[in-house]
C-alpha cells in the first residue's frame, strides 16, 4: 500500500515538474523568460552608456520635395529652420541643413540638436502651440515624403559646432546587423584615427528612435576630387583597411550621400 502511494505521488510530481517546464518553455519562448529580459534589458542600457556622448540628442528630418518646388520649399524651409533656431524659448538648435546632391535627388536633410530627450519633448510640445507650426504647414504641399530619427552621438566623436568653410559633406549611413552597434564603435573607434590625419570629422551618431541598428557619420570636403585623394591616403595607413574590413561585416546596407549646405545651414 505505502508502495502504491509512493508511486502515485512521484507520478504525480513528475507530471507537475513536465507542466512546469512546459509554461516556463512557452513564456520563454513568446515573452523571453524574466531572467533573460532582464538581461537584455540591462544590455540594451549599457549598449547606449559605453558608445553614447549621452548630452544631446540630434533628430534626423529627411524630406523628399516634388522636384517642381524645390525653390519654394527652399524659402518656406528657411523660415522655418531659422525661426525655431533663434527661438530663446525652444530647447534646440540647428546643426546643419543640406540638400542631396549624388544620392536621392530633390532630398533635404536638416539635423537638430535637443538637450537630450526632455528638450525635444519640451520643444515639441512648445511648437505645436505656437506659430512656428503654422509655417511648418507651408511646408507639407511641397513634400512627396518625410521622415524623422532621434540618434545620440558617439562619445569619440562629438558634433563639431557651427563653422564654415565651404565644400560638400558626405553622410554615410549604414544599416547594422541587430546587437552588433557595440562591435561596430569598438572597431570604428580603433581605426579613425587613420582617418584624423587627413580630414576632421563632423560628427557621428547611432538611432535610438525610428528606424533603428543604423549609424551615421559626415565628413567635409572642398571637393569631390579632395574626397577621393583622402580616401586613397587613408588606405595607405595601416589599421585603416582593417577597420573598413570589419565594420562592413556588421552592415547589411550603406549609403554615401553627397550634401550641399543651405545658406541658412549654420555649418556650410
């Protein structure tokens, strides 16, 4: 009798064990298991404290214009960009307004720098209830398209501040592999020095809201033909070519985009 009763109890034991995996296998397979969320969770943040200046946050607005209103955009998008820029009331500043000149055509790039995610709240909020947004709306009939990113700088390569010194920029961007932004900073920052010796960046950052696990970093040029010999220069220093081997690695796509400054832009 005892036996029999010994017997039931572990069967019944082990039927509970095989239920308990079995929900804990089906949690962690929809939700991820607590642990492990929590572990990722964990990753995620320090992802953003070892490759982050953590200052600022800069917004990428991209509009694509129809090609017979290029000019009039140009006069509304001045207005705009320049008002809210000297807004004392506005937590922003403008970094930069380009237009495309080898990459999609009749596209305009214009990044902004909050202090940090309150100030784009803060400004986007005052915006919205002030009369900056009715000239905002003279913009809409002239866009085909628009898109924006909020993205953090690197810590190693912080935003140059306002300057001119004519020439083009190059924006490249690439779309990374998921989880390798960390590899792809540790071997980016390795190798700019290369770069350093023969042009000063502009600036670099990665995505935090919107289209995500992309980079960006922009150079300035006199020219085109300046371009192409300092890129042959850098290939010529060792690490260089390493560097450029490696971070393609972790990019699924890459864009170089050739800009032209606006005369607003207050780095030209």
């Amino acid at each position: 009798m005892l036996a029999q009763l010994s017997t039931q109890a572990v069967k019944r034991n082990a039927a509970a064990l095989v239920q308990t995996r079995r929900g804990i296998s089906v949690q962690s397979l929809l939700h991820g298991s607590p642990e492990a969320k929590q572990e990722g969770d964990v990753h995620i943040l320090q992802h953003s404290r070892l490759v982050a200046r953590g200052k600022y946050v800069h917004g990428f607005e991209v509009h694509k214009v129809k090609p017979a209103a290029v000019e009039e955009y140009k006069k509304v998008a001045e207005a705009y960009y320049t008002a809210i820029k000297d807004d004392p009331d506005l937590h922003v500043k403008l970094t930069g307004s380009w237009e495309a000149m080898v990459g999609e055509q009749d596209t305009f790039y214009h990044i902004l720098e909050y202090e940090n995610y309150s100030g784009f709240d803060k400004t986007t909020r005052k915006i919205r209830n002030s009369e900056h947004i009715d000239t905002y709306k003279k913009l809409i009939p002239y866009l085909t398209g628009r898109s924006q990113q909020l993205c953090q700088e690197f810590a190693f390569f912080p935003t140059v501040p306002p300057r001119t010194e004519g020439g083009v920029f190059e924006l490249r961007s690439y779309q990374l592999h998921p989880g390798t932004l960390l590899q792809w900073e540790h071997t980016w920052r390795k190798g700019i020095e290369a770069r350093r010796k023969f042009v000063a960046p502009v600036g670099a950052w990665y995505s935090q809201v919107g289209r995500l696990h992309q980079v960006h970093h922009m150079w300035q040029y006199p020219d085109l033909q300046t371009r192409k010999e300092t890129r042959e220069q850098a290939w010529q220093l060792d690490g260089w070519a390493e560097t450029v081997s490696k971070t393609a690695e972790y990019s699924m796509l890459m864009d170089a985009i050739v800009l032209e400054p606006l005369p607003f832009s207050p780095l030209k």
